[in-house]
C-alpha cells in the first residue's frame, strides 16, 4: 500500500534509514563484546597479579 503522493525514491530512502538504525547498533555491540573479550580490564588484571603471587607463596 503506497501512500499517495510519496514517490518510491522517498519511501526507499526511509526503508534504508530504518533499516540502517537497526542494524548499526547491533553491529558497533558485536565489535564491542568482541574488542572486551580480547582487552582485559583492571579488574581481570589484579586478579591474576594476586592469584601469581598467591602462587608463589603457597609455593615457599
């Protein structure tokens, strides 16, 4: 059902905007759980500092 008066370029336009709100965001997510998963946070960081020192205290 075309609406009258909206030529087809008007209702392509707006079918490529809708279409291009939904999947960049899913796309910049992806890039992002993908990028966290590889890059450690300071979080993880201490975490394995303390579990190699605990390590080696455990070793003595």
């Amino acid at each position: 059902m075309i609406i009258r008066g909206m030529n087809l370029p008007l209702i392509i336009v707006c079918i490529v905007i809708v279409l291009a709100l939904i999947i960049l965001p899913l796309i910049v997510s992806y890039k992002a759980e993908k990028k966290e998963k590889y890059n450690k946070n300071e979080w993880d960081k201490i975490k394995e500092y303390a579990n190699k020192l605990n390590n080696k205290t455990r070793e003595k």
